[in-house]
C-alpha cells in the first residue's frame, strides 16, 4: 500500500487555499509535502488539521521562498524520499501587492512575478523529469480570474496570473505525449487572508459582479484541484478552470 500510495507537493500550504488543498489530498490518501513562506504558526495549524482524523500518510512541512530554485529542489528532495514517486504538484503560492499603474514601484511588480510566476516555473521544471520518467503526472497551476480579464490596481498580479496560463498552455503540449496533464485552476473571490484585507465597499463592488451572489471557498477549489489531480482525469490539458461562481463570464 505504502508503496503505491501517490506523492502531492502543495506550495502555500500553510493557510488559505493552499491549506484546504493540503487536507484534501491527504484525507484522499496521498503523501503530502507542503511548502510555505516563514509563518510556522499556520503551517503547523495545516498539519493538524490533515491529521484529525489519524495518521493516512507521510507529511512533511518544507519552509522557504519558491522564488529561489534552492525551494523547488527541496520540495522535490522530500517528495521522492517517500517513495520516489512524485505523482502531483499544485502550484499555489501567490501574493498580491496592489497598486494603481502610474503609483507601482519596479519592486511591486517584481516581486509579484517572482513569487508568481517564477516560483510555478522553477518548480514545474524540477517535477517533470521525474514525472516523464514514471510517465504520469498531474500539474495545477492557481491562476486567477484576473490573469483572464485583468482588473484595474493589479497589472503586477494579473500580469503574473495571465503568465501563469501561457506556461499552462505551452507546458500541456510538451508534456502530454508523456501522459502527464497541466492545468490551471481561476479562481473567482475566494475567502482567504488575501480577500481578507478588502475594505466593506470594495467586496461590497466586487460580489456585485458575481453572479452567484456569494464568495467561493477554499473547499470549491481543493475540490476541482482535486478533480484534476484524479488518474481519469487524463484526457484534460492545457485548460484554464475557473471557479468562480460566474464571475469570469
Ligand atoms: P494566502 O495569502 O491566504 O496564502 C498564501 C500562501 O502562500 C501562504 O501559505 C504563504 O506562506 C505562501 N507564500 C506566499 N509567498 C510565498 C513565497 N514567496 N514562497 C513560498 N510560499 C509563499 O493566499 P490564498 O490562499 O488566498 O491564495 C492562494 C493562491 O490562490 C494564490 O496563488 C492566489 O493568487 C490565488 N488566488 C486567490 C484568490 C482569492 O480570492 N483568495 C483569487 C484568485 C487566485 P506563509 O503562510 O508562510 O506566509
């Protein structure tokens, strides 16, 4: 069992989407290796929770920035000590740094994309020699709906999001002859510390702007993620889900 039980590495796992991701696979029975920035607090809180309910598989925390290749080459180190396999990588780091266009400094923007775009671009170039060699894999990449349709105070983020579906894309077709899939997942408005920090008007605009009325949970994407991840998932690629109760229509 412990030999065929499947390897996933979650980066950001320590709180929001990440940490709802992490729970998910590892009540489905996975391996989980979760990566997240520097607060110890909630990581550790995520390694409670995927194990409320006893010990179903091996756990590991890794701390560091998945803008430094050093980060890719741990998560990957750590996934395979289970048991050389590294079967699923969901790429959901992010950060937001907002600002108007003219008021952005070279470090917002910078920043962004680094944590971004070329943390899910470091980390998706270590994973896929093992994967090609094992001839099965599932990447998720945690794009955005404004990598779709942009949204005014964000160029650094929507930018970084919308780069993140162009790698999606390219990625899916150089991998697909290998049996392994690449997809990104949009979410719309989700509730997480990154939504947290809206003022009452501004969510007030943005739920307006949404059909189904309501903010989505972390659930409603560890769900599709999951969805992805699944082994009769093979013949989606290259796709953009969005889940966003309507909002990127
Ligand atoms: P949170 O801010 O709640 O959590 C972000 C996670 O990413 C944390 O675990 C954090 O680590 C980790 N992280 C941040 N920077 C780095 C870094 N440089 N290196 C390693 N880990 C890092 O975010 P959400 O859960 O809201 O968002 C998750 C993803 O979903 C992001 O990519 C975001 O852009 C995307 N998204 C979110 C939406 C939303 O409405 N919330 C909407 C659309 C997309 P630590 O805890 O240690 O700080």
């Amino acid at each position: 069992m412990e030999n065929q039980r499947k390897t996933v590495i979650v980066t950001g796992g320590g709180r929001g989407i990440g940490r709802e991701i992490a729970i998910s696979f590892y009540k489905a029975g996975y391996n989980v290796v979760i990566g997240y920035a520097g607060n110890e607090d909630t990581a550790n809180e995520t390694k409670k929770l995927c194990m409320e309910d006893g010990l179903l598989g091996e756990l590991v925390l890794v701390k560091g920035d998945v803008s430094e290749e050093d980060t890719a080459n741990q998560l990957l180190e750590r996934a395979l000590s289970f048991n050389g396999r590294i079967d699923v990588v969901v790429n959901n780091a992010g950060i937001t740094r907002d600002n108007l266009l003219a008021r952005m400094t070279e470090k917002e923007f910078m920043d962004v994309l680094d944590t971004n775009l070329k943390g899910t671009f470091l980390l998706c170039q270590k994973v896929t020699r093992p994967m090609m060699k094992q001839r099965f894999g599932r990447i998720i990449n945690i794009s955005s709906v404004v990598g779709v349709h942009g949204n005014s105070g964000q160029v650094n983020y929507s930018a970084s999001k919308a780069g993140i579906i162009g790698l999606t894309k390219s990625m899916a077709k150089e991998l697909a002859s290998r049996n392994i899939t690449v997809n990104a997942v949009a979410p719309g408005m989700i509730e997480t510390d990154m939504t947290k920090i809206l003022d009452e008007k501004s969510k007030e605009a943005i739920l307006a702007s949404i059909p189904a009325k309501r903010m989505g949970s972390p659930k409603d994407i560890a769900h599709t993620v999951l969805f992805l991840a699944d082994v009769n998932s093979s013949y989606i690629t290259g796709q953009v889900l969005g889940v966003d109760g309507g909002m990127g229509m």
